[in-house]
C-alpha cells in the first residue's frame, strides 16, 4: 500500500505519471507511489488536468478536491485530497493496487 498521510488541508500521497499512453487510468504502484498513466502531453498543464480528472474519478470525489501540491512540472507528484481521510483514500485506492 503506498503511504498517505492526513494533514490539516487533506490526505497526501505521491504518484508517478506516464503522459503519451494508450489509454488513461491507474497503472498500479511503483515504490511508494501511485502510478498514472494518461493520454495528455505533459505540455500546459494538460498532464496535470488529466491526472486531477482520473483521480477525481476514480476516488469519487470532485476535480475541485484535488490539488497538485508539488511536482507540477515533473512526473513525480504530491497530490492533495481534501475533505478524505488517509484511512478513507487507501480503501478507495486498495482495488487499484497489487
């Protein structure tokens, strides 16, 4: 399970994105990070707008809860989720990870 941590804004994690792919969605785990795969190019922030809507999806929440709090121009990022706790995202998150 990667790590998440609970802090006064929200639940953080870090994940990893894999721009130019096939199809979006969640390509598992890759050390204590959450793998994205998107079809966006890492080009204005479209990479980034990819990653926030996949995860809104995929978490259930809305776009406006999640945040890039870090990484904005590398593949490697911290993401905040407010209004979730650690205990909550990681169940949410448990189907997508082996």
């Amino acid at each position: 399970m990667i790590p998440v941590r609970d802090t006064v804004q929200g639940a953080t994690f870090a994940i990893k994105v894999h721009p130019h792919a096939k199809k979006d969605g969640v390509a598992g785990q890759v050390g204590d990070t959450l793998k994205l795969a998107v079809t966006s190019p890492p080009v204005e922030g479209k990479a980034n707008a990819a990653c926030i809507r996949l995860l809104a999806e995929v978490l259930g929440v809305p776009r406006s809860s999640i945040t890039i709090v870090a990484g904005g121009s590398g593949r490697l990022k911290l993401v905040r989720v407010v209004g979730m706790s650690a205990v909550d995202l990681q169940s949410r998150l448990q189907g997508y990870l082996y």
